[in-house]
C-alpha cells in the first residue's frame, strides 16, 4: 500500500528510513542550501516558473528576494517579462537560462560573455543547476505539491 501523502500526491520519506545514500543526499542540500545566490537564483527562478511548479517557484520567489534580487526583477522572472540587470554575471545567468529554458540558441555573443564572467566551470554550473531544478519542479508539478506546504519535521 502507498504511503499516505504527507502534502499534496506527494509522501516525504522520513530521514531516518532513508537510505544511507539519500541521507547523504539530504545533508548534502542541506548544507549548501541558501549558497546559490543572486546569479544562480535567476536560473532556478526561470526553471521553476517555466513548469509552473507552485511550490518550487513560490519558494524560489521569496529566496530570490533574500539573497538581494529586486522584486520587480522576480516578478520579471516568474512571468516570462523581458528584464536586465546592472551585474554582469546576472545578466549572462538571465540570458542563457532564458535561452536555454526556451529552447533557444546561444548566441556567439552571449556564449562569449558567459565564459568571460563565469567561465566554463560556471557555465556548467549553472547548466546543471537548471537540469536539477527540472527535475525538482517536474517532480513537485506531478505530485501536485502546493505553495507552501510544510512537510514533515525533520
């Protein structure tokens, strides 16, 4: 018999019946959690508003805002408005989640400026955190978690 969901479809696995590997996987989260800042939360905001994931994008909004993004630059974000920004970095993270996100092509341009201010390794960085939170918000989307559910104690 499935577990009874504890918000939304979706039932969390109590820390201590997860497996060893998903234990390390939670402290791991946990750990960094809160470390993404402004440039990378630009790409995790358009990730999650683009599967129109409530519960990722309700959470993500408010970090974005934490970690010093205008509100009118997330309200931008969430809703698929064109906007820029003043930092370098943030704009390049804008443009290439923005591109990639809507199956776009990387311009030589933007792929220029991008490994200028990030680098390969920050490009890649930037990449993967954009395929993780696909997965978080398709995830979230299918098990219909809604925004601000609080889970269990953990």
């Amino acid at each position: 018999m499935p577990e009874t969901p504890t918000f939304g479809r979706y039932a969390e696995i109590p820390y201590e019946r997860m497996t060893p590997e998903q234990q390390e996987g939670y402290r791991f989260l946990k750990e960094v959690r809160g470390q993404v800042g402004g440039p990378r939360e630009i790409a995790v905001i358009i990730i999650n508003s683009k599967w129109h994931s409530v519960y990722p994008t309700a959470a993500h909004e408010r970090r974005g805002k934490e970690v010093g993004l205008p509100a009118d630059k997330v309200e931008a974000l969430l809703s698929g408005v064109p906007t820029s920004f003043a930092d370098e970095r943030e704009q390049v993270v804008y443009e290439m989640a923005t591109a990639l996100a809507n199956s776009r092509w990387v311009a030589k341009g933007l792929y220029d400026r991008a490994v200028k201010a990030l680098g390969h390794v920050g490009i890649t960085d930037v990449i993967t955190l954009m395929g993780y939170y696909t997965s978080v918000s398709m995830t979230l989307a299918f098990y219909d978690v809604p925004a601000g559910a609080t889970g269990i104690a953990r």
